[in-house]
C-alpha cells in the first residue's frame, strides 16, 4: 500500500510520479507532457469539485486504467513486482532523454530565444503546473493574470482538520509579532464557520419547504432507497448553505490553483510574486522558479526576465508614504461609500488626472471619484504622481496595471467572497484594492433569517479589530484574516461583448446573490446607454429563496412557482 493508491507501494508511487511532474509529493510542481491535454484538463478541472490533490488523482487514475502508461519500451506496462531502482531508472531516462536539451540545443534556444531580446517567442513555449496549499490571496497573482488558464480549489473543499496548522506555517503569519492574537482570532473564526455551517444546515433541512420536497421524493424517487435519498437531501442541505457561511472564510485559507501559460507570462507572474510584500508569496515565486527550470531550463534559468521588480517595490512604497500626504481622506481614512455598482461618469480618459487617479486607486482604499476629484481641484499633485511613477521605470519593466484602465468604467464595493468570482474574469482592464475592514461588511439574507446574526456580527467585529491592530504594523499582512464578508473595491474597464457575456453567465439563478445583483446593474445600465443591444442580452432574474436547498429547484419551478 502506497501513500496514495492500493495496487503501488510508495516507492513506486515515486517512480511513477517521476514520469508525470517535477516532483514527486510536492505542492508546487510542474506537469510534464507526459499527460496529455485532455487528461490534464480533467485531472485539473476536479479542483472545484474534490479535495483531494493533483498527485493523489494522477496516481488513482493509472491504477484505475483511466489514465494508461505510455507505450514505449523502456516504460513496463505492468509494474507490480518490478525492482524499483529499475523502474525509477527506466523513468527518468525517458525523462531525461526527451525533456532536456542538449547543451547545442541551450545555445539554439539561448541564441533566437533571449540574445536578440524576441520576447514574443516565448508565448509559443506553454507550461502546466500546479500549486497546492497556498494562501487564497496567493492564488490571485495567478488567477488574475490575464494570460493565464486556471482551476481553481472551491472553498467548498477545505480540509478542516489541517486548515489552522497549515495556517501556522505561513511565514507572515508566524513572524508577525501578532502572531499570538493573528491565530487566536484565525481559531476563533474558524470555528465560527464550523458552528454556523452546522446551524444553517440544520435550518435549511428542518425548513418546511425543503421538508416539503423531501417528502415529495421519498414518494416519486424509484431508483434510490429511502436512505439513499434522506442522505443526498441532508448533503445538499449542507452544501446549499454553505454559499452564506462562507463569508467567514478568510484570505489566509489554503487553497490549489492548477494553471497552464506560456513562458512569458509565466515570468510575470513569477515577478508579481518574488516582488510582493508578504514572505509568503516571495517563497512560493522561488519555488516555482526551481520546478519551471526542470521543464524549461533555458527559458526559465539565468537569463530570464523572472525576478524581484525594484521598480515595482519602488512604487508600493512610494504609494504608502504619498497618500496621506496628498489626500486628506487618506490621512484620515475616511473613504466614500459608494453604491455596489458604481458607474463612474464624468472623468475624461487619457488624461494626467485620470492616469494619476487610477495609480492611486490602486494603491489606496477611497472610490475613484474622491482620488479624480481632489487632483481635478490640485493637478500639481496629479503631475507629481505621474513623475514618481514613471521617473524610476526601466526598460523591461511593464507599464504599471493602473495606466491599462480606460472609459467606461464602473467600480465595485461588495464582499471579497463575490468579488473572487468576479476576479475570475480577465478580458478587459480590472483593479482590486488591498482588503480592508473600513468598508463594513456585507450579511446575507439567510443568515438573519436563521436569527444567526447576531453571533456572525460578533466575530466579525472582532476580526476587524484584530486587523486595525496588524494594519498599523503591516497592511500586507493584515489583509490575510479580513473575513470574506467585508467589501472591497474593483475598478472594471470592459468592452461590450465582455459585459454582455459576464451578464450572461453571472445572472444565471445558480451563481451566488451578490454578484448576480452587479451582472443586473449592469444589465441595466447597457439598457440605458445602448437600448437596442441592451434587449438581446441574456439576463436571468429567476430568484428562488435563500433557505430552499439548491436541488429542489426543479420542483419549486414546477410545483410552487405562481
């Protein structure tokens, strides 16, 4: 018996593993083609929908013959029995022999790859790789990549058992010299989720409505026993209700990210995270290089553009040093509140007060009308913004993300769990602010309708006062325990075709309430704006009650629906 599976030992679960990643039980590692397209995009795509990992499915999948070994001479078909030295050796000499090149082929690439400066030739060299047990908010330097291809962990499948030692691993949790309150308020709230997950569930299945349903399967359902159908019920009670506990949930959660991209937007992200601000983050940059130089040695090795940004650094710590000396609210963190939706009109584009706006967005906390108001009144301090973020900028660093955000724009202020959802959708400029608590926080519907509220203010009060206390020492840090209920802020630049399929998909009555209610706004805005293609959008204003659970739908439509 092996870690993993039944059939191998583990020493041959090692071997086979060889054949297939980087590193064998690793968190992060890289995919070699070994799996072909399709089986990696399922393999990868069951993120959302298990809790298991990458590696322990690969491993299942051969031993299930799913997945077949490939057929060539020096890969036995059948390996049970075999000397396992003979079977690593047999790997990695496949490996070996096809993976890596020779060193006239280093030169090859070295010379039309990266001495005559064609970094487009790196798009056509595409990589696969997974990171598992990072931090959720370590995930969004991948996700929100806009070349990148992701599956993501639903927060559906959190192993709870190991959530808070896992937690206590986190290089900037631990050295914080908050630590100590950092993971009394991280058990305090997880427990919490636990307690109101439990409670909810027990509302959602005593509910006389869902009662209604169950027994009008007990009485229709001929292919399942009755056990069989009070199970599903009591699971999906679980599961439906777990859309409004998870507002709970916190940024410093571990979650797995699986992703492909081509080398070159793999050097950015990369960059984003050896350049970040948290120890975490930085570590996982260094990983990831090590794997990415087992895949692609010459494109990710010493000559890559995949390193720390000064410039980047730069920037951030200008921000946080200017900003309360530019802007009086910031100085006294008093930012506007604007509505979920905000549709951001009379600002002129393309302009030095649209340009410095947008850089100290993105870098503050306050709406994007109070920053383009204050410099339309002193556009000196629009000048100085665009000086100091231009002045120290060199030649392969990017134009900074801020400086992509165009007309029409609209900006959200709603929980960081929707907003997550939305992050997912990259065509177009977006923006997210760091996570703050000073916005307040957002209470679904079903939770004041279980009489919850009261204990789910209470944590989430102290929560806040837990990040005021780390904010003053480090706000990069502090972002990691902000519950998923408090709001944050994006600023969305997307063309029409983007907005009328995000409508599309995030209206339809399966997603979650709160972003559903921005795909309306902006449905509606469109309406106004551009009548005659505003009537040929798709919206879906189907709603159903929040306690129902999600697999009664069917027969609410047909049985209870007026």
């Amino acid at each position: 018996m092996g870690k993993f599976t039944e059939k191998f030992t583990q020493e041959q679960e090692e071997a086979i593993l060889s054949l297939y990643v980087s590193k064998p039980f690793a968190d992060i590692f890289f995919v070699y083609d070994t799996i072909p397209p399709e089986q990696f995009a399922t393999l990868a795509a069951a993120y959302s929908r298990t809790h298991e990992p990458f590696q322990k499915r690969l491993l299942l999948s051969i031993e299930s013959e799913d997945l077949p070994l490939p057929k060539m001479d020096s890969i036995p078909q059948d390996i049970t029995g075999i000397n396992v030295e003979q079977l690593k050796k047999a790997y990695s000499d496949f490996t070996e022999n096809w993976r890596l090149p020779t060193e006239k082929n280093k030169q090859f690439i070295q010379k039309w790859a990266q001495s005559y400066g064609h970094n487009s030739i790196k798009e056509l060299g595409n990589v696969r790789f997974i990171c598992e047990n990072i931090p959720d908010l370590s995930g969004k330097l991948i996700t929100g990549h806009p070349l990148a291809h992701p599956q993501v962990k639903s927060s559906r499948y959190i192993d709870w058992k190991n959530v808070l030692a896992k937690s206590e691993d986190n290089l900037d949790l631990k050295n914080s010299k908050h630590a100590e309150e950092i993971f009394k308020s991280l058990n305090k709230i997880i427990n919490n989720y636990q307690e109101i997950t439990h409670k909810l569930e027990i509302f959602s299945g005593n509910h006389p409505l869902n009662q209604e349903f169950l027994d009008y399967s007990l009485r229709t359902e001929t292919k399942k026993t009755k056990t069989q159908i009070i199970e599903a019920y009591d699971a999906n009670a679980r599961k439906s209700m777990l859309d409004y506990s998870r507002y709970l949930l916190t940024p410093s959660m571990l979650t797995s990210v699986g992703a492909s991209m081509e080398v070159r937007a793999l050097e950015e992200v990369v960059t984003d995270f050896l350049s970040s601000p948290l120890k975490q983050d930085q570590q996982i940059g260094r990983t990831i290089i090590e794997e990415a130089q087992k895949v692609v040695p010459v494109l990710m090795g010493e000559k890559s553009h995949a390193k720390i940004s000064e410039y980047q650094q730069e920037l951030r710590q200008y921000f946080d040093e200017a900003l309360p000396e530019l802007f009086e609210f910031e100085k006294n963190r008093t930012f506007e509140v604007t509505p979920r939706t905000n549709f951001v009109e009379n600002v002129t584009s393309f302009t030095d007060i649209f340009i410095a706006s947008a850089m100290a967005w993105h870098y503050g906390n306050a709406s994007f009308e109070q920053y383009y108001k204050a410099l339309t009144k002193e556009p000196k301090k629009a000048q100085e913004i665009i000086h100091q973020t231009f002045k120290t900028r060199g030649t392969f660093d990017p134009f900074p993300k801020p400086t992509l955000i165009d007309t029409p724009i609209f900006e959200t202020l709603i929980d960081y769990g929707a907003d997550r959802d939305n992050h997912r959708h990259r065509r177009g400029a977006w923006l997210r602010q760091a996570l703050t608590t000073e916005h307040g926080f957002e209470t679904p519907q079903m939770i004041k309708t279980a009489k919850l509220e009261k204990e789910y203010n209470q944590i989430l009060n102290e929560m806040s006062t837990t990040f005021n206390n780390i904010r003053q020492d480090n706000k990069y840090v502090a972002q990691l325990i902000v519950p998923f209920a408090f709001k944050c802020r994006r600023l969305i630049n997307w063309s029409a075709g983007q907005d009328g399929y995000y409508i599309e998909l995030r209206s339809k009555s399966p997603g979650h309430d709160s972003y559903r209610e921005i795909a309306w706004d902006v449905a509606e805005k469109i309406k106004t704006t551009a009548p005659t293609f505003g009537q040929y959008l798709k919206v879906d204003k189907q709603t159903y009650p929040q306690h129902l659970i999600k697999n009664a739908r069917k027969w609410y439509d047909q049985e209870k629906r007026k």
